[in-house]
C-alpha cells in the first residue's frame, strides 16, 4: 500500500509539473483531491483493510493528501500570476503616444455678435424676448404703423407666403406681439432671422437683426442716445462715439439712423468706413404714439425707444469682412479664424 501512495504522489507531481494553464491544472486537483478523486478512493477502501494496517495506512494517505495540496495551491498560484502578467502585457497602452483628437467646431462670427450685443443689454437690464419668422401682415406691419397698400411698405420689399402671412423682414413684428401681451414697464432684446429678397455684396435674402424696445414713463431719446452710447463703447472701444441723423420709420417718431465712428481708423476716414470716419449700424426712434394705440399701450401716460440693428452688418464692421456672402458660404478656413 505505501507503494502504492507513493507511486500516485510521484504521479501526481509529475502531472502538476507537466500543467500549463489554469484549466490543466484545476483537472488535475479533480483527478486526486476530488470526491471521487484518486486519494479518496484509496480512504474509501480502507474498511476492507485488516484493522490494524488502517492507522497507518490513514496517515500515508493523509500525508499523500497535504502534498499534493500543497503542490496544487502553489502551481495554481503561479500560472494565475503568469496569466495576468501575459494579461497585462496584452493589454498595455503606450501612455506616451499622442492622444486621438476631435475636431472642434466655433462659433460663427454672426453667433459671436449676436452673443456679445445680448450680453450688453443683458447687463443693463433687458431680457430676451422673441416671436416667430413666418408671421403675420399684422404684426409685421399693420400694428407697426404700416397699413396694407402704404408707401412705407416700399422700404422693406417682402417675401409672401398668403396675403396676410409673409416672412417678416424686421424683428420690429417681436415689439408688436410684446406689447400686446406685456404690461410696461418692458425692457428687450430680441435677435433673429429677416428676410427680404436682396442679393448683393451687402445684402442676404436672410440675414439676422436685433430689435430693442424700452416701454416706461418719462423715456426720452435722451435716454436712447445714452443707451446706444453705453452700448456702442461696449460693443467697439471706449473712444467710439454715436451721432444720430434724422431719419424716417412709420413705427417711430422721431427717427433716427446711428451712426457710431469708425472702429478701425476712430473717425480719421478709412476703406471700412468709406473714407467718412462714420459707420451706420442701427435704425431707432421713439415708439410712435399710433403703436402704442394699435397694440393696448397706454400712449399718454408711456413712451418707447425702439432699435433695430443688423448683425452681419455689425460682424462685418468688428471683424473687417468686406464681403457678406462670405458669412454665408460656411468655407471653414473662413471660420476657423474664429476660434
Ligand atoms: N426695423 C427697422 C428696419 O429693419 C429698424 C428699426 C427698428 C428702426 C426699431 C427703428 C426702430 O429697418
């Protein structure tokens, strides 16, 4: 019998050694630990042994048992560590090599302005108002001062839809639609899309405006001058300056054009501002008494200080673009430059 445990051992050892993955070796603990394993096999068939060999027998087989524990425990110990070594290798990154990178997109000039301008008002109390692109004649222009077959409707040649529904050509309509659902005192800013059908170096069938409208007692163009001063040294530099020149708007009156000085040269006449040291940049005026009528504002007790200003106009200025079409073309050598 001692042969015989002896012999199993020395197979035992000889398959443990011979293992070469977790698998082979785990086979191996079935074979001579398991419950119908080789040694307990030899245990079982101790009852058949004569009484007095049982004690020693017992203590081969149990010392048989440790060794090959022991043995076991160690190989799986050790193929496991060399599987996460190879593990680890397999699946090592080179943290030095340069990491895979996205291209970032910008913001375009025009969302740059519209951001900056909004911001500025922002700052001096306005908040953001806003009202759709197709819209209705009414507010568009009926509500504005503008009644069907006037004149005035000459200045904004215009894209119908039906008769009464049309693209607006001024983000004026959002004053409109404010007031009639607004209690003064108002104080906002509205940016969006126009249309109108113009295609030129200098015109877009769209391009995008910024309404202002201020409803309260006692305003003045006083306070509209200052506001667009405030606004103008902002938006440029601290030496701009703003002039106002009589103008015409069936929605304001009086109206005004404003004119801020040249950014580029301040005022000395350059290519930008066409050799006149002065740049136009918005239309504004005191809300017209008839406005206020047409759309539930008290005009007696209130006034208003509207403005309107183009945006790309205003990119075109700031960033020295020559040319608006430019704006639109989306060439990404252009508007990477904005990054
Ligand atoms: N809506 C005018 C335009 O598009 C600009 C403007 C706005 C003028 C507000 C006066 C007051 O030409």
């Amino acid at each position: 019998m001692k042969e015989k445990i002896a012999k199993l051992i020395e197979e035992a050892k000889s398959a443990i050694k011979s293992s070469d993955s977790l698998a082979s070796i785990n086979n191996v603990k079935v074979k001579y630990l398991g419950k119908s394993g080789e040694l307990t096999q030899l245990l079982r068939g101790m009852k058949d042994l004569p009484q007095e060999e049982r004690p020693l027998v017992g203590k081969y087989v149990n010392e048989a048992r440790d060794v090959i524990t022991q043995l076991t425990e160690d190989k799986l110990k050790e193929l496991s560590q060399a599987e996460t070594d190879s593990k680890m290798i397999k699946e090592s990154v080179d943290i030095t090599l340069d990491g895979k990178t996205t291209q970032r997109g910008s913001l375009h000039p025009c969302t740059l302005v519209t951001e900056e301008i909004v911001d500025i008002f922002k700052s001096l109390g306005f908040t953001l108002g806003d009202g759709p692109e197709i819209e209705l004649d009414k507010f568009c222009f009926q509500m504005l001062n503008i009644p069907l077959d006037h004149p005035a409707r000459d200045m904004q040649d215009t894209f119908y839809i039906t008769d009464d529904i049309l693209l607006r050509t001024q983000t004026s309509s959002v004053q409109a639609r404010t007031m009639i659902n607004t209690k003064p005192p108002i104080r906002i800013v509205c940016p969006g899309k126009v249309y109108r059908p113009d295609d030129d170096a200098t015109h877009s069938p769209m391009f995008q405006q910024i309404e202002g409208l201020v409803v309260d007692e006692n305003v003045t163009l006083c306070d509209l001058k200052g506001l667009l001063e405030t606004f103008a040294k902002r938006l440029f530099d601290d030496k701009t300056k703003v002039r106002f020149r009589p103008s015409f708007f069936p929605f304001t009156e009086p109206s005004v054009e404003v004119d801020v000085t040249c950014s580029v040269c301040h005022g000395k006449g350059c290519r930008i501002c066409k050799g006149t040291g002065w740049i136009e940049i918005l239309g504004a005026g005191v809300v017209n008494p008839k406005v206020f009528d047409n759309c539930g504002i008290d005009s007696k007790k209130y006034k208003g200080l509207a403005f309107g200003l183009g945006v790309e106009r205003v990119a075109m200025i700031k960033y020295g673009i020559p040319d608006m079409r430019i704006l639109f073309e989306n060439d990404v050598r252009f508007l990477k430059e904005f990054k």
